[in-house]
C-alpha cells in the first residue's frame, strides 16, 4: 500500500460536519489533497449542514451522513478516523471478522484496510481527541496520528503500552494546502501593520479590548470566528491582512506565506513567532499553550512594535517553513508509514458487538450536538422576531377582551376538568 495514492480508496470519518472548526477544515483540507493525489475519498459524518457543507461541496467531496449508510469494509485501501468515530456497517463488518475461525480471519486480513487514528487536541475537556474507546485503536491501528508532540505525551498513559507497543505513531502537524504558499513582498523599513485580522471563536476580554484600540489608532480590524464573521479562512483572506492574531491551523496558513502571525488567545500566547518561542509554541500546535497573558495595552504595543521584525523572521525561514508543514508532503509520509497489520486481535469475542453500542451511541450525541447548534442558532438570528411574538402574547394576555373572555368560560372550563377526571 506504499506505492503512491493513485487510485487508492479512502474513508474519512468525522463528527459533525456543520460549523466552521479547526477538525473539520483538516478533514476538508485532508479529502481535497487526496484527492489531488488521485485517489478516491468518501468522508463519513453524523451531520452535513452549512456553513461547513458549502466547503465541502466547494471542494466536490463525497459526504455521507447517514447513520444506516452501508460500507463495504473490504473495499478501502486506508481508513482515517478522527473522534473514534466508525459506521455502524464497519462495526458490522469487524464484528464478522471476530467471530471467523482463525483461517477465515487469514483470509479476510489480506483485504482489510489500513486503519489510521487521527488526534486533533490536546484538552481534556475536548475528550473525543483522547483514546476514548478502551483498547480499540490497540486492536485496529496500524498508525496513531497526532496533531503535536504534546498531543501524543498526554494521551500515552490512555493506551494499553503492551498492546500498542508496536503501533507507530507520528506527528501531523496541522499543515497547510499548497495554495496558502503564496509570495509577499518584504516590508519597507520601519513599516506598520494597517489591517489586522484576528481569528478564533473564542476570543478572550483583553483581545476585544485591543481590538478596539486599535481601531482607534487607524488600524482596519476584520474578526472572524464563531459570534463573528465565521467562514472559512482562504488564502485571500490572509493575503488581505497585513498580520493575523490566532492559534491553532491557521498559524500554519501564515508561516507558509511569510504572514506576520501573532500567536494569542483565551489560552494566553506567545505574540510574534522568532527563533526563540517557536519551537515551544509549535510543542502545543501553537494553541498558545505554555505562553502568558497579556493586557490589552500589551498587545496593542506588541503587535505594533514587533511587526517589521516578525516579517523579516518568516522571510529567512520560509523555505524550512514550508517545508515543514505542506500538506501534500506530509500526507505522502503519513500514509506510506501506515502498513497493513500482521493480525488484528481484539480483547475478546464479545468486544466488537460492545463496539457498535459505543459506536451508536458517539454517533447519536454528535447528531444530537448539532441539532443543539442548529437551534440555539436559529433562537439568536431570530432573537428579535422571538421577543416581539412573547410581547404580543403578554399584551394579550392583558387585555381586557382576553381576561373577559376567560371569565365567560370559566364554567365550561370548570366542567370539562370534572368530566376528564372522571374519564380518568
């Protein structure tokens, strides 16, 4: 399976595919380059819904959504599962598999594909990222992905170590689409940033705060991110911005095109990327963990001050930059390192029938997650039509002609209460 992506068949499993968050760019962004490569990509989820269908459909990816979607195990080359999340039908099919005699078992392993288990966060709180089904990628795996070394150290002790000693496991490192590899021209000396874009759907106090300092100062400040302007960060939007505020993926959009990049958010930061912090900022994939706070003054100040030397930085570093964290190279090593296993051998007979109840249930509450977005959305986009129609009804209800007409049929009301508890 090392012999290049041409003509290979590939399933990508996802959670919900409806926002705009960093796991579902990466497995938008994962799909289209594989596709490039010249392979066949299906992305499997538990929702399809804008503002994340519209990049999905851009990209003309194959997006089922189905929880009863019938897949033939045996027909992918790789599979690529972030959150743990399998269908229903490859949970069928494995569960076959574990009931076969040992020869049939001989049989089946030469068709089964290569299983790779990616890990996008570090968090606790965010526990889909962790090994939350015991012993499974231990059973499946033939590669364990993670999004930063410090990924991979806390989630080690969640591992049994005698099953996955042999399992390899390497570092994706959130890398850029070849077309954020765009050339900018080198700042005059003595030169200010005069638009400023910050991206997170999580912005802390003292971020809002300098925003507005520096829209006071002349500076153009565009925010994206949920609550926002959320939609999907392209190459010509950080081309627009003289320097972007963020963590995450889109740190990588900015070093790939020398774009002066101020790490900070809710987490704290590390502001401007030097030969200094980057090393530490890129061990927590540049979530602004293992930085410090900063007050919004701070900021304002760094940001400005710190402009012309942070651009001059990513100018010499560019080639190793890019190098480092192109998506297309670093998918070829990813899926080269991911060979077919010599057995797979679940902890017992039983365990692939405990699998689908898991399974059913991850699938289930990420559906039922995003039906709780969809809504919660709805309520604030229509906040003032909601307000008006609860107004209307208490104005009514303070009538003179409601409250009279309740007086009118209190009896009847009264009777209808007799005869239904008699009913009863």
């Amino acid at each position: 399976m090392n012999g290049g992506l041409r003509k290979k068949r590939i399933l990508i499993t996802h959670t919900t595919i409806s926002q705009i968050m960093g796991s579902t760019v990466v497995a938008a962004q994962l799909a289209s380059c594989l596709k490039e490569k010249g392979a066949a990509v299906t992305v499997f989820s538990t929702s399809f819904a804008n503002p994340a269908k519209e990049m999905f459909e851009r990209l003309a990816i194959d997006v089922v959504f189905d929880e009863d979607a019938q897949f033939d195990l045996y027909s992918f080359d790789y599979i690529w599962v972030n959150s743990q999340i399998l269908p229903l039908s490859i949970v069928a099919a494995l569960d076959q598999f574990n009931g076969a005699t040992e020869e049939q078992q001989q049989i089946l392993l030469k068709e089964m594909p290569c299983f790779i288990f990616n890990h996008m966060g570090a968090m606790e709180e965010v526990s889909d990222e962790y090994p939350y089904i015991p012993l499974l990628e231990e059973s499946l795996a033939s590669l364990e992905v993670f999004v930063s070394s410090e990924a991979r150290e806390v989630m080690e002790p969640y591992y049994d170590a005698d099953r996955n000693a042999a399992i390899p496991q390497v570092v994706f490192p959130n890398p850029a689409p070849q077309q954020f590899a765009f050339d900018r021209p080198a700042l005059a000396q003595g030169a200010k940033p005069g638009s400023i874009l910050f991206v997170s759907s999580h912005l802390p106090e003292e971020a809002y705060q300098a925003m507005d300092m520096l829209k006071s100062q002349g500076c153009e400040v565009l925010h994206i991110g949920a609550g926002a302007n959320e939609r999907e960060v392209t190459p010509e939007v950080i081309a627009q911005a003289d320097v972007v505020v963020t963590i995450g993926k889109t740190v990588q959009y900015c070093l790939c095109s020398a774009t002066p990049v101020f790490v900070y958010d809710y987490l704290g930061g590390f502001g401007y990327l030097n030969d200094k912090n980057i090393q530490a900022a890129q061990y927590a994939n540049f979530s602004g963990r293992g930085g410090a706070k900063m007050s919004a003054d701070q900021i304002v100040s760094a940001l400005l001050d710190g402009y012309e030397q942070a651009s001059v930085y990513l100018q010499a570093n560019l080639a190793g930059l890019r190098e480092q964290f192109d998506m297309g190279s670093q998918v070829d090593q990813i899926f080269a390192q991911a060979q077919p296993r010599g057995d797979i051998s679940f902890p017992y007979r039983g365990y692939t029938k405990t699998l689908m109840q898991q399974e059913r249930f991850a699938q289930r509450f990420w559906k039922t997650w995003y039906e709780y977005i969809a809504l919660f959305e709805w309520t604030r986009e229509n906040r003032d039509a909601i307000d008006h129609l609860l107004g209307t009804i208490d104005d009514i209800r303070g009538s003179v002609s409601f409250k009279a007409g309740r007086a009118l049929t209190a009896p009847m009301r009264s009777l209808r209460n007799v005869f239904t508890r008699k009913g009863d």
